[in-house]
C-alpha cells in the first residue's frame, strides 16, 4: 500500500480508535523481519519500543532503497508501516527530501500519539534518512 493510499484511508476514519485500529492492522502488513536481524545495530535509538530497521539497495550513485523495520509494540509496528510508505523503494536523493511531516500532519499523528511514540517516529525517519544519505546520494 502506498503512502496516498494510507492518508486517504485515514481521512476516511473520523474517530481516533478506529484510526488507532487501522494502524495496528498496517503494522500487521509489515513483511516478515529476519530474526538474524534484531541486534544492536540495527535497532533504532530513541525508541522506547524495541524497533528494528535495515535496508537493501542497488548499486549506483543514487541508489533505490528498500527498508524493512519491525517493533515489538503493535501501534508502533503502525508507525514503522506509514514511515516505509513514505520512503521505501525510492531514490536515496529523494528519500533525503521527502517532507514527511506533511504526511504525518494529513493523517494528524502529532496530536493523536504520545511524545515517547513521536519522538521515536523521528528517529526512525532520521534512521532512514541517515542511511539514504550515507549510500552516496
């Protein structure tokens, strides 16, 4: 699902616990994460959820990345899903300018998440953005 579609179907929901369920069910859509894959250098810091992200890219100057990120907490799981929607499968100079807060203030995520959740959404993004950034873009 592609991040227009998830806003839209946001907009569509009026309450928030029925958003809150939407969410846990993107997170339900998160491809399998490799257990290999859960340590310490691939967790996210700043997280107080567990949260795991890597990245698979091609070669070339300005690489197309594709990340895949796990939690061990439902509603972040949901986080990680719209972050992946956003960035995923791009180019790493376009992950670099994306402006996700646009995306995050559609679906109204700031007032509706606790400050321990946005700030871990923050450094999931600038996770993400940090490995566009260091892939030669």
């Amino acid at each position: 699902m592609n991040i227009d579609e998830i806003v839209e179907n946001f907009q569509f929901l009026d309450d928030w616990e029925d958003r809150y369920k939407y969410l846990i069910e993107l997170g339900n859509t998160l491809e399998q994460f490799p257990e290999d894959q859960r340590n310490a250098e691939n967790k996210v810091n700043g997280c107080v959820s567990q949260v795991w992200i890597i990245s698979h890219q091609n070669n070339g100057p300005d690489p197309v990345i594709k990340y895949c990120g796990d939690s061990d907490a439902h509603i972040v799981k949901g986080l990680i899903a719209i972050t992946l929607a956003i960035f995923s499968g791009k180019r790493a100079s376009d992950i670099i300018a994306v402006d996700e807060v646009s995306y995050f203030k559609e679906i109204g995520l700031q007032e509706h998440i606790t400050p321990q959740r946005s700030n871990g959404l923050i450094s999931m993004v600038k996770r993400i953005k940090d490995i566009a950034a260091n892939s030669g873009a």
